[in-house]
C-alpha cells in the first residue's frame, strides 16, 4: 500500500516539539522541585509531550514494515499514543483547576474518573477488538470508529475545562483572569489537522507550542506572586486595583487578616517555622476562597483577601471556612505551632477611596 505520508517531515515536525520541550524544561528548570498540584500536572505536561514526541514518528516509521514484531510494535506505540492525547487534555484539565482554585463535586470527579477509565479499558479492548485502530495484514495503521471516542474525550476534557473557566470568571471577576486559549488553540488545531489531513504529524508538536504559551502566561503572572507563599503581593493589588477603578462596578468585599503573635512565633521557634506558619496560612485562605476571590500578602504577617462579591453570605462563608481550616491545622500533629487570627470584613470601593487608606482604616479597628 502507498504510504499517505513523508516519514522526514514526521521526524522534522516532531523533533521541533521535542527540542521546544527541552528548552522549556532547560529554562523552567526550578519546577521539577514544584511539588503543587499546579505544579505536578506540568510535570505531567512535559513528560507525556516528550514521550509522545519520540513515539509519534516511530508510529509512522513502523507502518508498512513487515514481521510480526513491526506488528505488535505498531499495535504497542499507537496504544501508548492514544493514552499519551487523553491524558495530556486531563493533565491541562487538572492544571486549570489547581490554578483557578476549584472546588470540584463528588459526582464531577467520578465522571472524570469514568471517562479515564473508559479511555485505558477501550484501548485494553482494541488489543482483542479492533475497535479504535487495526493493523492490517500489511502492518499499517487503520482507524476505527473508535477512534472518535477518544477525539470525545480529549476534547471534552479542554472543554470541560474552559466551562469551569468561565464559570470561575463569573464567580471571580477580574480576579481570575488566564489566557486560557495559550493552551486550547493549539491542542484543537493540532487535533483537528491530525484528524481531517492523512499524514499530517503535528499532535504532540501542538502539544509543546501549548505548554510554552502556558508557561509564559505564569512566568508573566510570577512577578504578582509573593516568593515565600505563592500568595499575590502587593503589585498585584496595584494592579487589581487600577483594573477595578477602570470598572463601573468597583465595589468587592474584603477580608483583612493579622496573625496573632507572629513576632513571638519567629523569637521562640526561629524564622524558618515562621515561614512555614505563612506558607501553612497561605495554603489554607487559599483553600477556604477557592474560585471565588484571591489571596494577597500585604505584609510579614498581613493577608488580604479580595473577593468579586459584596453579599455578606459570601463572605462569612468564606471566614468560617478559614477558621474551619485554621482549626484543623491546629490539630495537625506535625503543627510546629497553633495559629490563631484576627480577621475583619469590609466593602471595598475602589472609586472613593484608596486600598491604602481603607487597609490602614481596618488595620485600626482589628487593634
């Protein structure tokens, strides 16, 4: 059979994906010591795009070869590929999410769950059942109809993503502004080029041209974030704050916090437990606002938390699930100390007054 493709430009398109990866990784270098969620998916992100840049050509390179081992070869690296694509669009997925601070339901995770074990059980299946590709007596690859579950999948997981995001821009605001489309223009165009166009290899290098407009995005947001938290700084309230002041809306609820005895903390146990209690509180306001508002480090033991909403049932659920956190941390046997806060609740309009007047004025009142 006449093969549908240039096996050198296979090899060109995928190894400009793997050398753009390697360079990422060579200039990101310091986040293979990123534990974070957040930061664990792009670890993700980059493992799965290399591999999936080495066997992307290999695929091809097998097709047509004689032997029983091209045979089973062939079967083993499209299978690897197929799983490769789903769980590079979950892995995105799960950035998203750590990024933007959801909270997902029960049900949402078990049908993520099932839509990932639907995509590995397919593929255990297709070994038996040809039911998403077939090698044929020539060894060369053939689609199924199966394949279209796992084009479902993959993009239903970019899709599911860019719904939360909307969702969490709704919630947030101007607090929770990400290009997602760095990452899902790329990843679509990719799928749909390899889909519709015999012979076209671009996936995987889809996948590396997303990563990298990913990793701008954060790199340009890393001079907002506080180095010791992860928390936003204080630039990044200037900037919120002229963003809101161009708003016609530019009324949002605040919440200031002081820990109680921070100087006391760093004399007794030393500076590097009181790291640890602002890094532990960081990670705790963080979990407590979620998707509905941002966690900012104003000071050595300030924080501040804006919130896109002036209803005051948002807000005391927001500080009632901070004294929750706080109160489960205590209990924690490995606390290095209890933390105990001072936190005050306020409406904050950016048209009347500045952010420093009106911090200033409840820094007063939590005295």
């Amino acid at each position: 059979m006449e093969q549908t493709f240039v096996l050198p430009t296979v090899l060109v398109a995928n190894a400009f994906g793997l050398f753009l990866v390697l360079i990422l990784i060579a200039s990101n270098f310091w986040r293979l010591k990123d534990k974070s969620a957040e930061g664990r998916s792009i670890l993700c992100l980059w493992g799965l795009t290399l591999v999936g840049c080495v066997l992307e050509p290999l695929a091809y390179a097998l097709d047509g070869v004689p032997g029983m081992v091209a045979f089973y070869a062939n079967y083993t690296v499209n299978s690897a590929l197929y799983i490769i694509n789903m769980l590079c669009a979950f892995c995105w997925f799960r950035f998203l999410v750590s990024h933007m601070q959801f909270r997902l339901k029960f049900v949402h995770k078990a049908i993520l769950g099932g839509f990932l074990s639907l995509g590995a059980f397919t593929i255990i299946l297709n070994c038996f059942m040809p039911v998403v590709f077939d090698v044929d007596s020539n060894n060369v690859y053939v689609r199924k109809l199966g394949y279209y579950l796992f084009v479902f999948i993959d993009h239903g997981f970019v899709i599911d993503s860019l719904i939360l995001y909307l969702i969490g821009r709704k919630r947030g605001g101007l607090l929770k502004l990400f290009p997602v489309w760095v990452y899902a223009l790329p990843f679509v165009a990719g799928t749909v080029c390899q889909s519709l166009l015999d012979g076209v290899s671009v996936l995987c290098s889809s996948y590396a041209v997303s990563i990298a407009g990913l990793l701008a995005s954060l790199q340009k947001n890393m001079i907002y974030k506080d180095n010791l938290t992860g928390a936003f700084n204080k630039a990044y309230l200037d900037f919120i704050s002229y963003q809101f002041s161009k708003e016609k809306n530019k009324k949002v609820t605040a919440i200031l916090l002081n820990i109680n005895g921070f100087k006391s903390i760093n004399e007794t146990y030393g500076r590097d437990v009181g790291d640890k209690v602002l890094q532990s509180l960081a990670r705790l306001l963080s979990h407590a606002v979620g998707e509905t508002g941002n966690v900012i480090r104003y000071s050595a033991d300030e924080f501040f938390i804006l919130m896109h909403s002036r209803t005051a049932m948002v807000s005391s659920v927001s500080i009632a699930r901070v004294k929750a956190n706080i109160a489960d941390y205590n209990k924690l046997r490995d606390c290095p100390c209890k933390i105990s806060v001072r936190m005050g609740a306020f409406e904050m309009d950016f048209g009347k007054s500045s952010i420093n007047s009106k911090l200033n004025e409840m820094n007063q009142a939590l005295l």
